[in-house]
RNA sequence: GCCCCUGUCGUCUAGUCAGGUCUAGGACAUCGCCCUUUCAAGGCGGCAACACGGGUUCAAAUCCCGUCGGGGGCGCCA
C-alpha cells in the first residue's frame, strides 16, 4: 500500500459520511424526504459527504423511471450529494444491483468461516410456518431448520440443482446493545432474533445485509434513518461484527405521521415532492418546514434559509417522539418564503401557474412582465400556495355580472346602491381613457351628486367594476385593469368601458331589481 | 402474542441530562379587538398542555416504579 493511499484512508476514516438510501419504488413521499434532508443538514454542517445510494434490490418493485424521478425531486428540495449513481463517485457504484457481486463475495466469506449457511427451506413453508406461530401466539421466528446441514451436503443439494439462500447464524442466547445519538443507549435479547436471509436464493441480497456491506464499503460514518429501523439494527450489527467491520454511528430519527396518528398516506393530502410543486409550495418552504419535524432552532426562529438551517441544526437536539404533519403550518411557512422572494422571482414563480390557468400567454414580452409583477405584488400577500393565484387574478379577468355572488346582489337590492352603480358606468362607458386620476373624478362627481360617501359610495362602486363584493383595493385594482387592458391575451381583461356596458344591459334585464 | 421506541397546549416544539428562576415560553391553527370604502394582509390580545397513579425530596414537567395511550419491528420488502 503506497504512502498516500494510507493517509486517504486514514483521512476517510475521520470524514464524515452520510447517506440516503432509498428505494426506487415509488414517488418520494416527505418522510422519506426528511430523512434525507436530516442527512444532507448534518453533512453540510459537518463538512462532510452525502452520499445517494438507490436500494433497487426489490426487482418486484423497483422501477428505473421512479429512480429519476427520486433524483429530481430532491433536487427541487435543495438537496445535492457528493457521491451518487447520476454523479458517480470514488466508492461506487451507487446502486446495489450493481454490487451482486460483491454481496456474493462476502456472503461467501461467511459461509467458508462457517458464520452462515445455506437454507433450502421455501418460502411457502416459512410463510406457513411464520402463520402458525402467530397464530398460537408465539414468536415467528426462523427455526434454524437448515443450519445442521453439513455443508458438503448442502454444496452437493446446490450442484443438483437446487435452490438456496444464505442465512446467518445469530447466538441463541445473549445481548446486543448498540448506542442510538438520538435515543441513547438500547439494548436486545439475542434469543428473540431468527436467522436473518443474507443472499436471498435468487441470488439478490437482502436488506439487512446489503446495507451493511454497502455502509462499510462506502466508509459511512453515521447512518441516519427512520425509526422503523431500530429492530433491524441487532441484525445489522451482527452482520458487522461477524465480518469484522467496525459499525457506524446510528441515529433513528422518529416517524412522521399523519393527522389521525397514523402512518402518513394519500389519504392525508400530498405527500410526495411534485405534489407539493404543483401546489405552488416553494421548496425552501417544504425545506424549512421538514426541517422543523422533529427539530426546532434554539431561539425559535421560524422562517429559515437552507444556510441558516445548516448553520443551526443539531442532531443531538432532534425528538424522539413522533411528528405530525401539519399542513397549515407548511402553508403558512410557504407564505413567509414567499414574501422573502424579489418581485421578480415572485413573477416567475407565479407565471406558470396563470399560464396554465390560460390566463397569461405561451409568449411572454416585457410589457407582459411588467404587468405580471405589479399584479403579483398585489395578489401575492393574500394566498398561501401559489396555485391560489389564478382565482385571485380572475378578479381581473372576469366580469360577470349574471355571476354575482349573494352578497354583491344584496347591495344591488338597495336602491341607493343601485343608483350609484348605474351612475358610475354612464359616466365612465363613453370615456376614452381611464386611469386613477380620472375615476377619483368621477367618484367625486358621484359623491356630489347622491350625497353617498365612504362605504355606501365605494361599495357599490367596486361592484360596477368588479361584479363582486370584495377584492382587492380600488386603488391597486384600476391601475391594474388599465394596464392589463393594453395588453395581448389569451383571454382579454375587459375595459372599462366593457364592463359598464355590461352591467348597464344585465341591469336593465333584471326587473326585480328596483329603479 | 412477544420485543423495541415514545408520551408537555388541537399541532410543531422550548424546558427534562446538571430538581427550585415554570402561576410551563414561542410558533401554527382558533377566538376577539384594532386598522380599513370590501375581502385579505398586518398589528394587538385571549383560550389552550406537563397521559395517569404511586414513590424519593423542604421542593418534581424534570429522578424512580407501575399503569394506560400512540408508533414501530418480528419477511427470500426496504
């Protein structure tokens, strides 16, 4: 071994190195994500490695697609690694179906040292046995049936064709304890644990095993999980210590669950990343709000950047207990990021959601995002998601007076208010230009007129204009339907010249109403 | 069934390791008030918790024991 080969490894030994090794089964739902993002904080914080290992050892379940979408996904969370199967790296590959081999070496290992052994038994017999065992009450554990089994004889059972998987021998008695950072010290009975599956018998590894050899290999140093995993850490360990890896660190992070204190599912709203975007939740939001599962900052700061949250967390100070996702405090977290944004960033974050909403053009010019940012401005500070935008923008884009709703008719039922109204759009359906100056002329030319001010004057005004009972401020509103008028649309905003006439004719339709 | 983890406002949590400074702090939600030509936003304020029962101690959210609740595991899934 040259000189520097050994000061690398001497080196790797002190780095710190995580990972996140999930499996490409489906979309990536936020307890996963979280876990994910409690490893990258720790590296990052640490300036240490993050590691992307796909655990696609499940060929049942395992799809290549589900991989790339597992990789964009928490790349829009923020996350980037340092070693991966997209980037690869000095301790690869990064994805277990690519490491057989190696499985096989070591299993092989095992069994030379006489720590493991071949299992013929079929999994419908283990299955049957497993039912009866519960059933009686008792505990379903692997009986050991194949142990005996000299291995001449198993070798010879193998030439002949059949099939077997290879199984490590766990002490009968005994107890394994290990230290969690998060929980302390926990200890288990070795009498209670079965012979764990090393190299299933098609020849794929298992989870408990692959794990092991992959964290040693890759030089992990902590290894940060869900609490799901504690029970499987005893075989883990077993597996280290039969093969003479020293283990790693373990945190068991808690689960996330769901309102009804059960597993998070579907049925609890989102849960998986692109949900979330298409919500229009920014991924700093989601960031900072999986970060706040399970943690919170010593000074109880809320609203925190990816830095301010490497810069902050500690594992030590990470719950033990369960967290349950809430999804108005996400939404409200989604709020403050979005009120960080520049007025900019805020255009383009909302543009394709109007544009979906076929409110806003395929071509956008700069008169378009001009407009875009004003309105964005406006509309911005009364949602929480951004895929609330395109109903506040109909504000702008609709004017249907045949649709009001049963608080503008009430005011319309009043004949003062009627008055107004129909006052307002005479005045203003012939005019040629209108802007803020000219509409507060107008509203004084009202006031004059009927007497009406404050609320009884404005409030059927903004219903001439509108065809609602409530919005935005007049005063925001005008410039922007002025401007939007002017521009080029999927779906023009109506003038308001349009919008008098409009509500003159449906006035004059409507006998019910007095006047 | 057995084993393991866990238990502070409805929710996320601070406080627990080093018992008194806790008539338990903050945030979300909720309720009320203010601001306001509407609705929001914003400002201010209110409601609201140490799971329960024993013990140790001058003193317990904090230490010990038990009970109960919640979660996870016991796979040729991960």
């Amino acid at each position: 071994m040259t000189r520097r080969l050994s000061v690398f490894i001497m080196m790797s030994m002190n780095q710190i190195r995580v990972r996140f090794a999930p499996s490409p089964t489906g979309y990536i739902h936020v307890g996963n994500a979280r876990t994910a993002l409690f490893n990258w904080l720790f590296a990052r914080q640490k300036g240490g490695i993050f590691i992307l290992r796909v655990e696609d050892t499940d060929i049942e379940r395992s799809k290549e697609e589900y991989e790339k979408r597992l990789i964009d996904d928490l790349r829009w969370l923020g996350l980037d690694w340092d070693e991966g199967p997209d980037i690869g790296g000095a301790y690869g590959p990064y994805r277990q179906s690519e490491r057989l081999e190696i499985y096989a070496y070591y299993a092989q290992k095992l069994i030379q040292s006489g720590q493991a052994y071949y299992c013929f038994c079929s999994p419908e017999e283990l299955e049957k046995e497993r039912e009866e065992a519960l059933a009686k009450g008792l505990l379903p554990r692997y009986s050991g049936r194949c142990r005996h089994i000299p291995l001449e004889k198993a070798l010879s059972r193998l030439n002949s064709g059949e099939k077997a998987a290879i199984r490590l021998k766990v002490p009968s008695k005994g107890e394994l304890g290990f230290h969690d950072l998060i929980r302390g010290d926990l200890t288990f009975d070795l009498s209670l644990i079965g012979d764990p599956i090393l190299l299933r018998s098609n020849g794929l590894p298992a989870y408990n095993y692959a794990v092991v050899i992959d964290d040693h290999l890759m030089a992990i140093s902590h290894v940060i999980r869900g609490e799901d995993h504690i029970s499987n850490t005893p075989r883990q360990l077993l597996v280290y210590r039969s093969l003479g890896f020293d283990p790693p660190l373990f945190a068991h992070l808690s689960m996330v669950m769901g309102k009804d204190n059960t597993r998070l599912s579907k049925r609890h709203g989102a849960t998986s990343l692109d949900q979330f975007a298409q919500m229009g939740i920014l991924p700093e939001a989601l960031f900072n709000y999986l970060a706040f599962l399970g943690w919170a900052p010593p000074e109880g700061q809320e609203v925190l950047s990816r830095d301010e949250l490497i810069a902050l967390f500690d594992l030590k100070k990470v719950s033990r207990s369960a967290a349950i996702f809430d999804y108005e405090k996400l939404y409200w977290l989604n709020r403050q990021h979005l009120k960080r944004l520049t007025l900019s960033e805020k255009a383009k974050k909302a543009y394709p959601f109007l544009l979906e909403a076929g409110l806003l053009p395929k071509e956008m010019t700069s008169q378009h995002w001009s407009w875009l940012e004003k309105a964005v401005d406006n509309f911005l500070e009364t949602v929480n998601r951004l895929d609330e935008l395109p109903e506040r923008f109909r504000l702008l884009f609709d004017f249907s007076p045949e649709n009001m709703d049963k608080e503008a008719r009430e005011i319309l039922d009043k004949e003062s208010s009627l008055r107004i109204v129909k006052l307002f759009c005479e005045k203003i359906k012939t005019l040629t230009s209108f802007n803020l100056e000219v509409f507060n002329q107008v509203v004084n030319e009202i006031k004059k007129e009927t007497g009406a001010k404050g609320k009884e004057l404005y409030h059927p005004i903004r219903i001439a204009l509108t065809a609602r009972a409530s919005g935005l401020e007049l005063d925001r509103l005008i410039p922007l339907i002025e401007e939007g008028t002017k521009l080029t649309l999927p779906k023009p905003i109506p003038s308001w010249s349009e919008r008098a006439q409009k509500m003159l004719h449906f006035l004059d339709n409507r006998p019910f109403f007095k006047v």
